[in-house]
C-alpha cells in the first residue's frame, strides 16, 4: 500500500513521560512533539463496531509508513490531530497494527480537550 502524498495530514505525536521530582512525587506529562504524515479515516467497520460499540464515533483509523510510531511501545501516546502541536494531546493511540510496508493506528478522542488543546 502507497499512501498518496494529496491523501496526508501532518499531525504530532507526543509520547507519555514519567519522572520524579526533588521531593520524590512521580510528575507526568507529555514528551516533544513528532511530526508525522498520515491518512485519517473514520473508524468504521462491523468488527470495531463489536469491539468498541458506542466509542467507535469518537474514533479515528490512521495509516502511517514511517519509523516514528512502534508496536507496542506508542499504545498509549498522544496524537494532537485537531490542536495545536504543544497542547494536550486531543487523541490518544488505542491499538497499532504491523502491516508489511504500514501502520494501522486506531486513536480515541480525548475527553475535555477543546480545540484550542486545553482541558475543559
């Protein structure tokens, strides 16, 4: 599978971090953001639709090529699709899948992050 480069959007990735304070609290935020390129659809599909039934329209599917994104290390990273690229991510990675030549990303819509990135 090509993707067209006239069917791409550039999004950011931003992956989960985790460290401790002076004073031993665990902090948790957001790493830089990675610029990707990839095609969003909308998630759709009987087989998504069973597996998560009212949160499918709050779901997108994307196809990556590239090298930014791993199985099983991104599950859970953020995704700034419709925000600014240092914002709170709006779309967190569900699930990835290995194809031969890319990536099937499935990501869920964030809760209480507006447009602008911030939490309602």
């Amino acid at each position: 599978m090509r993707l067209r480069p006239q069917d791409l959007k550039t999004i950011y990735l931003r992956r989960r971090l985790s460290s401790q304070n002076d004073e031993g609290d665990w902090m948790k935020g957001w790493g830089d953001p990675i610029e990707l390129l990839v095609n969003i659809q909308p998630a759709t599909g009987q087989y998504l639709s069973t597996l998560y039934g009212d949160k499918l329209p709050r779901m997108k599917s994307l196809k990556y090529q590239g090298d930014d994104i791993v199985e099983n290390r991104d599950e859970k990273a953020g995704l700034c699709i419709g925000v600014p690229k240092d914002s709170e991510p709006d779309y967190t990675v569900t699930s990835i899948m290995t194809y031969s030549d890319h990536l099937n990303i499935l990501a869920t819509r964030n809760e209480g992050v507006s447009m602008n990135g911030s939490r309602d």
